[in-house]
C-alpha cells in the first residue's frame, strides 16, 4: 500500500467552496482503479490549510492510472483554482505498521 500525502493551502476565504468542491471530487477519486480509502483534515492552526491522504494499492495507481485519467482532469477542474500555490505531493511507504 502506498500513501499520497498533499499538503493543501487554499486561498483566503475560500475554505467553504473548497470544501463543497472537494466533497463532489471525492467521489471521482474513490471511483478509481487501486484506490483504497481518503481523509482530508483541516488544520486547527492554519483555518486555510488542509492535509489529503489517499491510500493507494500502488505508486503507478495514483501517477499513471489517476493522473493520466480523464477523471484527473474533473479533479483539476473542481480544485486546483483554489490553491494558493500547487502543493507538494509525496508518496510513503509502511515501514512498522501499529497493529492491533
């Protein structure tokens, strides 16, 4: 499994539309081939700032098969105007999983 992590700084006072837009768009990502769960949490100290996590079954899932997909480009369409610079969007890997 792998983990997208975005780091999303939205402009200032658009955090309402952000979230109304993203709430359409997370049905498109959830819809694609190797997805396997999101969240996206708002930071308490920054109102302008969220943090989007995207489980993936592989690397190629989310930079081939959604990035290159007509559906990346509804993704794009309904979010990127919103942030104040295209964010920095990096992939991890589990190296001791805490489980239960």
């Amino acid at each position: 499994m792998i983990l997208e992590v975005a780091l999303l700084d939205v402009k200032q006072g658009q955090q309402a539309a952000f979230e109304t837009a993203f709430a359409e768009a997370q049905q498109i990502v959830s819809g694609m081939s190797g997805y396997l769960s999101h969240q996206l949490q708002k930071c308490i100290e920054k109102d302008n700032r969220y943090l989007l996590l995207v489980n993936w079954e592989t690397l190629a899932d989310h930079q081939v098969g959604f990035r290159q997909s007509a559906e990346y480009q509804q993704w794009r369409e309904l979010l990127h105007h919103f942030y104040e610079n295209f964010p920095d969007v990096e992939h991890f890997t589990t190296l001791y999983p805490n489980e239960a």
